[in-house]
C-alpha cells in the first residue's frame, strides 16, 4: 500500500465521495452534488491510498493562507470501522496516514501553521479518528436551521454582484475570526436588503445544497425521516429522497438591527421558492448570539433542535476569537 499525492481530485474519489454516507450516532446523509461540489475546492492537496490500484482511503486538505483544512477523510465502506475498536496504532494504515501528517507539517512550518477539522459531534467512529491523529476539540459550532412554510417576498431583496462595498463589510465584519480566508467571496453575487434610500440593513451569500437524508438528528430521528414526508405542509420542510435548502455565509448587518437578517433570510426563500437553511456560526459568533434571542426559526427548528458541531485541531493551537465558517467546509 502507498499514499499517492496529487493536487487535482480524480474521477474515482469522487465516486468514493458519493458512496460515502456521513455521520453515525447523529444526523446520516449523502451529498447529491458531489462532483460539482468538489471541483470548487480551493487548492486541494490530496492523498489517496491504494492497494493494487484499489482506492481504500483519501484525505484532502485546503491549502489556506494559515494553514490547512481537512476537507475529506474517507474510507471504502470494507475499511470503515464496525464497532467501537479504535484503530491499530501499529497498522500499516494508521503509520501511514500518521507520516503524512508529519511530512506536512514539516513542509508547512511545524506549529508556525496548523490543521484543523469540523466533526458531527455524535460522529463517534469521526472522533475517534480524530483523536487517533491529535486532533482535539477547540472549539464549537451550531448547526442551526431556519424554516418557513410560506415565506414571504420581500421588494427590498436585490441580488448585486459583489463589490467594494460589500467587501469593506464583510472584512470589518470577520477579518479579525479565526481562519478567516476570501477565496469564496471574491467574485459571485449576494442577496441584499436595502431601505428606500438605497442603504445596505443586511447582505449575505447563500448557496442551494441537496442532500439525501437517512436519519435526522435526535432521539427519534430516524422514525421522524420515515414519517414527516406523509404530513401535510411539514413534508414542506422535509424531503428525504432529495432535501434541498440553502446555506448562507458570511452574513452581514451593517443596520446593528439583526431583525434585518431574519427578513434577509425569509426573502431569500421565498426567491428560490424554498423552505430551509442551514446556518453554521461559532457558538461565540456575536451575530448568531443576537439572534438567537430574536428569531422565530421556525418549526423545524422545534422538531430537530440545535446541533453541535467540533472544531478540531492538531497541537497546540487555541482559538481566540470565533471561527470563521465558509458554507462550503460544511457541505
């Protein structure tokens, strides 16, 4: 067996990627859009191990400005754990990955950079891998949706292409986040809210992401999967086979009136003539704090609650200040 490096992500990872179910104890669900998914990372560094040119194992990094994500970690379902036994110290595999860690950091600058991970936090076989490899939890997001099941049109939503005063924003607004990186933002379009007199309240990027759900998250939520598609209106919310729903990044209040965001996001689905989203913060995130005091997030919301997420790194590493969380790390 051998890891093979490369800077592009080839066809059959890709149909690795869609094979792959994601989660265990908590929410469990595919990504349908994969391969348009995976063609937008940024800077990927990949190794793919093989064993007589089969693909048994994969991680992708991001290479970023201070240092490295850890977008994929993925097994073929005949080398994923079973049970709880953790990982041989002394297996061929766990060395080998072991190395590459090392050999990265080397080449990266030792602790003059570091790597870190987003983990379902009811992802046991995750966090056990995780752990394997020093990874240990720093910090946490929120999972939280947002839902409507008439969501009203706004006339102040405008979608503009993104510009420099868009940009100002956004760097007053998160240049001081841990992580904080621009690839995704520096071109493409936001979903604005204007007053009449053309005065930016609220600004965000939202992208359209398709899942297929197996079980959601909570006590019962594998017979909520098998059951909220047959109730009138809530089967708005939910469709398992094929649930779409949008992601919004870095949201932007220059108004301080956070209502502005809540009118934000329910004109934005009432555009796309959607129901959901999915938002991640940084349990610290000043904004989300607001506005977990104002919003009424909606009845789904009330069925699956709020999800923790794990914000993992290798060494010493501490985060001061809150996250910065890029929709396409979770999705």
């Amino acid at each position: 067996m051998k890891f093979e490096l490369s800077t592009e992500i080839s066809p059959d990872l890709v149909r690795l990627f869609e094979r792959t179910v994601l989660g265990t104890n908590g929410a469990k669900y595919k990504h349908l859009d994969v391969a348009k998914s995976v063609a937008h990372t940024d800077h990927p560094l990949s190794f793919s191990l093989r064993r007589r040119e089969q693909l048994i194992a994969n991680i992708t990094f991001c290479k970023r400005p201070f240092g490295l994500y850890l977008r994929y970690f993925s097994f073929d379902s005949k080398f994923q754990s079973k049970g709880k036994a953790r990982m041989n110290p002394k297996s061929v595999l766990k060395v080998q990955i072991e190395q590459v860690f090392q050999d990265l950091e080397k080449s990266h600058g030792g602790t003059a950079n570091y790597c870190y991970a987003y983990i379902d936090a009811k992802n046991v076989r995750s966090k056990w891998m995780s752990e394997t490899f020093g990874f240990q939890t720093k910090a946490k997001l929120a999972t939280q949706s947002y839902s409507r099941l008439f969501p009203r049109a706004n006339k102040q939503l405008s979608i503009e292409p993104i510009a420099a005063e868009h940009r100002k924003i956004i760097a007053q607004t998160y240049q001081h986040y841990t992580g904080y990186f621009t690839y995704f933002f520096e071109e493409g379009e936001l979903a604005c809210l204007r007053n009449e007199q053309g005065t930016l309240l609220a600004f965000a990027k939202f992208h359209k992401v398709r899942w297929e759900i197996q079980r959601l998250p909570g006590k019962f939520g594998g017979a909520q999967v098998k059951l909220l598609p047959f109730i009138p209106l809530i089967n708005r919310l939910i469709q398992p086979k094929e649930h779409t729903f949008l992601v919004p990044e870095i949201v932007c209040n220059p108004s301080g009136n956070v209502r502005d965001v809540d009118a934000l996001f329910e004109a934005v689905l009432a555009k796309e003539k959607l129901h959901s989203m999915l938002w991640w913060n940084d349990t610290r995130d000043a904004l989300y704090q607001q506005a977990k005091q104002t919003f009424n997030w909606g009845i789904l919301h009330r069925l699956i609650g709020v999800a923790d997420v794990d914000v993992v790194y290798r060494g010493q590493f501490i985060p001061k200040e809150p996250v910065f969380v890029a929709a396409f790390d979770m999705v």
